[in-house]
C-alpha cells in the first residue's frame, strides 16, 4: 500500500511538472534583436562614440566621427528546416541607441529550435535605387557611377590622432566597381551555427566587434587605404572579407 501511495505521488508530480512547463510554451512566441558594439572590450554606444580613441590592428591610433550600417532580410530555419523570413531592415546609426534594437512587425513565428542567418548590407533583389524613402532621407544612397543602390556601411573618423599629423578616413561599403558600368554584388551573409531554442517571447542579442573590420582575414593600413574607398574594388572586397568575423551571437533571453 505505500508503495503504491509513492507511485502515485511520483505520478501526480511528474504530471504537475510537465503541465507548469507546458503552461510557460507560448505557441507563436515573438522575437526582437539587439544589436551591442565594441571594440575588442570596450563597449561602443552613443555616449562615447565620438570621444573614445581606440587603436587598430596596424597601430593606428583612431577616433570615429561617424557609424552607420545596414542589415537585412533576418531569417530563422528550424531543425525541420523551415525557414521564417522577417520583413524589414535595419538600419543603425551608433550616435542614436534606438536604431540599435529592431522588432520585425510580422513577429511570430512556432516554438522550436533554431538558427539564424541575415544579409550585411541588401542582396541584390533589395538593393532598389532610391525604393526607400527613409534610406533617401539619410543620404544612404550609393552613387550611380558606382552601381547605385544603398550604402551598407558609413564608419568615419580620423587616424593617427596620437601624431601631430592626423588624417581622415572614409570606411564605406556597398556594391563593388569592377570597372565602367561593371559592378558585382557586395553583400555578405551572415549565419551563426549556434541553436537558439524559443519556446516565449525571445529577444537574440547579437555583439559586433567593430575593430574586426580592420583585423581579420585583412590587416588594414589607414595609411594606405583611408579615402576614397567606394570606388576601389580591391578595398571593397577586402571590406567584405573582414565583415565575415564581425558579428557574434550574444545572450539569449526570454
């Protein structure tokens, strides 16, 4: 008779416990992103942008005047491999902390398990001269002469700020000039292996090293390639090269 009691206690909990956990599984759970920035350790936001002095792979000692980036098409596969695509882009500006967080509108997608994958930059579909209004309006057009479309990236500063001789650098990226009236597509994809289980409301937290872009696979040397940039096809695939290690996936809450 006791042990018949424990067994049934065991049972009574074990159903107890399965129906608390599946009381806390939303069936369409929603997701947004942050975006967090560095540089190596130092965090980057929109309180010290301008002030903060870092240094590069090559010894240049810099300041950022400027930094401005584009991601899009934001997809989530899961393991049954179905992918959810949301609408949108996101467009961020480092001098303003809310372009760093982005909440697709068509936001709600199963419960499962997850990867997640989005474009640096627009591909070639999205990449629409003059399609956005708000991109227009924040003069993140590319020129025509060079393929048109929009920017991916602004980053500006000055280099060698620790000499008595500083000078500028311009960092942008967008469609490769391979040579008159030639160009080729520039965007990167971005993709992290790492499952993400969402079973709730998630917010994906995703760390970008900015000094990556100066470090890895190509060392830059400001003092070589500083401006102008957008027209040097060697530079923009070298910026498309070093894009590929920039990003991280970060915590994931829920």
């Amino acid at each position: 008779m006791k042990k018949l009691t424990t067994l049934l206690i065991l049972a009574i909990t074990l159903f107890t416990c399965n129906e608390d956990n599946d009381d806390n599984i939303v069936a369409s759970p929603k997701v947004d992103f942050i975006f967090n920035h560095h540089w190596n350790d130092a965090e980057i936001n929109n309180n010290n942008l301008e002030t903060i002095t870092v240094t590069n792979a090559n010894g240049e000692v810099i300041n950022i005047d400027r930094f401005r980036y584009l991601t899009s098409r934001f997809e989530l596969t899961n393991t049954n491999n179905e992918t959810y695509t949301f609408e949108g882009y996101k467009f961020t500006d480092l001098a303003i902390a809310d372009t760093y967080n982005f909440s697709p509108e068509n936001n709600a997608i199963p419960s499962g398990t997850y990867t997640l994958k989005f474009v640096w930059g627009f591909n070639e579909t999205d990449n629409i001269d003059g399609a956005y209004p708000d991109l227009n309006t924040a003069s993140w057009n590319w020129p025509e002469m060079l393929g048109a479309g929009y920017h991916f990236l602004q980053f500006d500063g000055m280099y060698n700020v620790d000499t008595s001789d500083p000078s500028p650098f311009n960092f942008h990226n967008g469609t490769a000039r391979v040579s008159e009236g030639v160009f080729e597509q520039n965007f990167a994809e971005i993709a992290f292996e790492t499952p993400i289980l969402i079973n709730s409301d998630t917010v994906i937290n995703i760390d970008m090293n900015i000094a990556e872009l100066f470090t890895n696979p190509n060392t830059w040397d400001l003092n070589v390639l500083d401006t102008p940039l957008m027209p040097n096809y060697d530079a923009q695939k070298m910026m498309q090269q070093n894009i590929m290690s920039v990003f991280n996936l970060g915590e994931i809450t829920q």
